[in-house]
C-alpha cells in the first residue's frame, strides 16, 4: 500500500509538471522578471513576449534559470534584501525547468496576460538633461579616462532626488563617474579648453582637487529616487563634469552619453554624499598592496572605523570590482560587537554591477569598524580572466587591472531615520509619489480590542487617515488634521491584521494593526 501511495504521489506530481505551460504558468513569471530587457528594444539578445520566442530560447531559458544566471542579480538576497530586487523564487524556476522539460507546452494563448508595454522612465520627466559632445575614442591598444564638462550653472542651489547616467554608445562605456565642479573658475572648464577635440584626458580624477562624487553608472545600474527629504547638493554657479572610461580596442567608435537630472522640491533636504568609504588604498587595505600573481586565488580585507562622534544613515551600497573578482562581503562591527550587513556578492559579475537601495536606511554607530573582503581568482579556472595564461594583476585603471570599492550613500543620522522606509513594496497600498517619505507609525496597544489609538506624529499639518483591511477593503477614512491624539473605535471590526496610514503632503506614516476581540 505504501508502494502504491507512493507511486500515486509521483504520478500526480509528473502530471501536474506535464500541464504546465506557456500562457498560464510561464508568461506571467517572463513578463513580470524578465521582458523589461528582453524585448526588441530592450538591452537582452533576444526577445521573450511571445511564446514562440519562448519556444525558440526554451533550453537556454532553462538553463539560465536554474543555475542563477538570470534574471541577474548577484546580491544574496538571504544576507540582505534590497530595494527592487531581481530574484525568482524557488517555485518560479522549478515551473519554468519543468515546463522545459516537459514539452513546453504552449497552453491556451488567449488565456496568456497581455504583453507588457513599453518600458517607461519610472522617474518621470527629468527637470535638467545634459548632453555631452560627439566624441570618437581613440582607445587603441590601451585605456583612456575621457572627461565632458557639462555647464550647469545655477543661479541658485538646488538638491537632486536622482541622476541618471544614459550611455551613448554601451558597447564601449565601461563606466561613468559624475562629479561636480565647485571651483569659482570654472577649472574643468579652463582644462578642456586647453585640449584639444571633444573633453580633456584626465587618469583618476578629473584633475580639479575639490571636485565631489555626486554619482556613478556602471554596468547593470539602475536609478531610483531618493526620499524628499534627502537630496545631493548642487552648488550655484557649478558645472557637471563626467568622467567616461574608453577600453582598449574601442578606437574609431563614437559616443555621446547624456545625465539627466531630476530635482528635489525640498529646498531643505539632507545633503546625501557618495563615498568608497571602504577601498583600496592603506590604511583601509590592511593586507595589500592589491596585487594577486598568476594561478592564484587571493582574498583581501578592508577596515574603516568610523569616528565615535559620527552616527550613519546609509541609503545604499556599491561594491567595484574587475574581471579576475570572484566574490566580495561587506559589513560592520558596531562597538558592542553586533554585526551590521551591508552586502555579500558571492558570485561577482563585472558586468551586473549596481548601486543597491537598502529597503530601510541602515543605521552605523559611531565607532563601528566598516569591513570588506574580497576574492580575486586569477586562474585559468576563471572564465572573466583576461589573460590566457593568466598573468599577475595589479591595482590599476584599467579594465584588465583591479580594484576594491566599496561606495556607500550617507549621510549623517537624525532621530527617525530607521523608521523611514525607501523600498514601497513594503506598502501593500500604492503611495502615488514615490519621493513621499515612509516611516514607521507606531499604534497601541496592539493587538487592539475596542480602540486604534496613536499619537498624531505631524498634528499641525493637514493629515488625513486610512485603514485597509488585508482583502484591500477601505475600512475607515477621516481628516485628522491638529489632532494630537487619534483614536478610532473598532469594536465593530472582524478579528485580524488592517494596514493604517497617516499622510500627510511629504510623508506617508504607515503600521499594522491586529483586532483581537476577547
């Protein structure tokens, strides 16, 4: 009977794989993960909004899935989960491997949801784009860092919620950094004026010593706008200046990347700066220099101890890494020995770097010591090697040299700052602006029996509020505008879990509430 039971279990299993198929299991897993690049204008090499295009890739679909490949992501998303995170669940590629190996049935198509649309700037309308000229590299048989002064100029300061990076010519935009020149006369300027053609060759930085990091593209990047009440600060009379890295072997290709520029209406935002706190440079590199010899695999460590009187609020991180980097870890150590995650990329891929969002700001105390570790492979066993037989690789520029960066986004903290929440798939309800600012309201008691009770954290502005049951079900709404003290009745309410939110124009306070009744 046991035998028998158990074979039953099998069959049901196998039949259930067996009628799995594109129009209602696959698509809906394709168009959510993956057509956002594979499309026919999309970055990917192939397009997947049809089932034939799904047919066609089936075996490489398959694969990619179920060894991690795709969608990318290198983050692991059990050490820290960000922001807007790529990943399948485990259900999801078991359904596409077997829907692969089963046939890969087409099902009904009607039954298939509709192919999602163009892709949209989910930033919306940038207030300021920035165009650098036509430029043709001539990258022959080595590297070469490009920099474009691109003339802002305010008449007054202003924050920036984001920047983004459009390269003009991926194929040959190995990475962009954008910095901001504050000099009074203009000393990028007077830099390019002196060269000749398109920008000024400039290895490092771009030659101005008080220039400020305001921003990074590189591979894999995406962009999303900070909180309204942070902001990058753009000084009045300044200029952008990019700063473009040209590979060997891009010579006689033309590019011309463009910023675009997305303004923060708080006049009063935190200022929000970008560092590679942790790198490669003694004292932080505690075991370098960062040289790793041929048919080697070699792991590095970074420290940074932060001042005691200096407390954090990290927004994001960014790790930079070469080709021969196989893996890289960062965390903290506060003071009393807990330990603060920042990031774990066991499975470094030059070409999916990120600046990744943290869900919550992550709060460092001072004093804490910031950590990095790294591991550079540089065998044959490594398939990014660049050299064939590998030979000893140094820290340097170059594409085939190496680095370790850790950026961090910061700035310094102010009470409430965990509370706020950047990640809005945390909000089950849609917050309409995504630069409103989340943070966390506190309700008691709870669970609650007769009464949702909190203190109004805002009772001066105009505040409205509304609780949704788990079924999205509006259950209350009032204006509780100068009220100090909010409390609502609920003995009415069926035991269970409601989402309440309290908004007002910039911020969204939101929490969860059981109704327990004795």
């Amino acid at each position: 009977m046991k035998r028998l039971y158990l074979f039953s279990c099998i069959c049901l299993l196998s039949s259930k794989a067996f009628t799995q198929n594109w129009a209602d299991n696959v698509a809906p897993i394709l168009f959510s993960k993956c057509v956002s690049c594979h499309r026919p204008d999309g970055i990917a090499p192939f397009s997947l909004l049809t089932y034939t295009d799904a047919f066609n890739y089936r075996n490489s679909i398959s694969s990619a899935v179920s060894t991690g490949h795709m969608p990318p992501w290198p983050p692991e998303d059990n050490y820290v989960h960000f922001t807007g995170a790529r990943t399948l669940t485990a259900a999801q590629k078991s359904t596409i491997v077997n829907w692969v190996n089963n046939g890969a049935a087409s099902g009904n198509l009607a039954n298939a949801p509709p192919p999602p649309g163009p892709v949209t700037n989910s930033l919306g309308t940038p207030d300021t784009i920035l165009r650098m000229a036509d430029y043709t590299s001539t990258a022959a048989g080595a590297d070469i860092y490009q920099c474009f002064v691109l003339p802002l100029r305010l008449n007054t300061g202003k924050y920036v919620s984001a920047i983004e990076v459009v390269p003009g010519n991926s194929s040959i935009v190995h990475h962009v950094l954008v910095y901001q020149d504050t000099t009074s006369n203009h000393a990028a300027q007077l830099l390019d004026n002196a060269f000749p053609g398109a920008g000024y060759t400039s290895f490092g930085g771009i030659g101005v010593n008080s220039a400020v990091l305001i921003d990074a593209w590189v591979p894999g990047t995406s962009v999303k706008k900070l909180p309204s009440i942070f902001g990058k600060r753009i000084y009045t009379n300044s200029d952008i200046v990019i700063q473009i890295h040209y590979p060997a072997g891009s010579v006689g290709k033309t590019d011309s990347t463009k910023v675009r520029l997305y303004y923060n209406s708080n006049t009063s935002a935190r200022d929000v700066r970008i560092e590679p706190i942790l790198n490669h440079i003694a004292p932080t590199l505690v075991n370098g220099p960062l040289t790793i010899p041929a048919n080697t695999i070699k792991t590095f460590e970074e420290r940074f101890s932060l001042p005691a009187f200096f407390k954090a609020t990290v927004l994001t991180v960014a790790p930079h890494m070469h080709l021969i980097g196989e893996s890289i870890k960062s965390y903290a150590n506060k003071p009393n020995n807990d330990t603060i995650r920042f990031i774990d990329i066991p499975h470094w891929d030059f070409h999916w770097q990120g600046q990744y969002y943290f869900q919550r700001p992550v709060i460092v105390d001072g004093g804490s010591t910031l950590r990095a570790f790294a591991t550079y492979n540089n065998t044959a066993s490594n398939p990014h090697n660049p050299n064939n037989p590998p030979q000893t690789v140094s820290l340097g520029e170059a594409t085939t040299d190496e680095m370790m960066l850790v950026y961090f986004a910061f700035t310094q903290y102010q009470a409430g700052d965990e509370n706020i929440i950047i990640d809005s798939s945390l909000i089950t309800t849609p917050v309409g602006d995504p630069s409103l600012v989340v943070r966390q309201l506190n309700i008691f008691p709870n669970p609650a029996n007769t009464y949702l009770q909190f203190q109004n954290p805002e009772p001066h502005k105009k505040t409205m509020l509304v609780v949704w049951d788990m079924t999205g079900r509006k259950m209350y709404e009032e204006n509780v505008s100068h009220q100090s003290f909010v409390s609502v009745p609920t003995s009415r309410w069926a035991n269970g879990m409601y989402r309440v939110y309290l908004q007002t124009k910039e911020t969204i306070y939101a929490g969860k509430m059981i109704v327990q009744h004795e």
